[in-house]
C-alpha cells in the first residue's frame, strides 16, 4: 500500500494512504507520521472485516498461503 508523505510548514509530517478513505495521520517526525497512519489503517481494515464490508486492500497486504 502506497503511503505519501510531506512536511507541512509548521515543521509536522503528514503521512496520507490515498487508497483508504481517513488514512492520514501527523507526526513530529517522518517516521512518526508514517507509523502512526500504518496503524491508523490497519484498523480502519480491521474494522471494516467486523463488520462484514469489503476490504479489497487486504489482498496488498496479507498474502495466504494455499
């Protein structure tokens, strides 16, 4: 899953995942930032399974083994 970063001008990270809707999160480093949102979407994909909604994304992240 592709993740996008940028620094905003008040010197925080941003780190978006286009591809989930809500998937973006601040951090006060790039790293940060990009840990926080790789959370952020796995429960965002978490919750949707429990629900019993699509998560097509998953085939990118999880591979099963036949």
């Amino acid at each position: 899953m592709r993740i996008e970063v940028e620094q905003e001008e008040d010197g925080r990270w941003i780190a978006e995942a286009p591809q989930i809707p809500g998937g973006l999160a601040y951090g006060e480093s790039k790293e940060a930032a990009i840990s926080k949102v790789e959370a952020l979407v796995l429960r965002i994909l978490a919750d949707r399974l429990e629900n019993g909604e699509q998560a097509p994304e998953l085939n990118k992240v999880f591979t099963v083994a036949a």
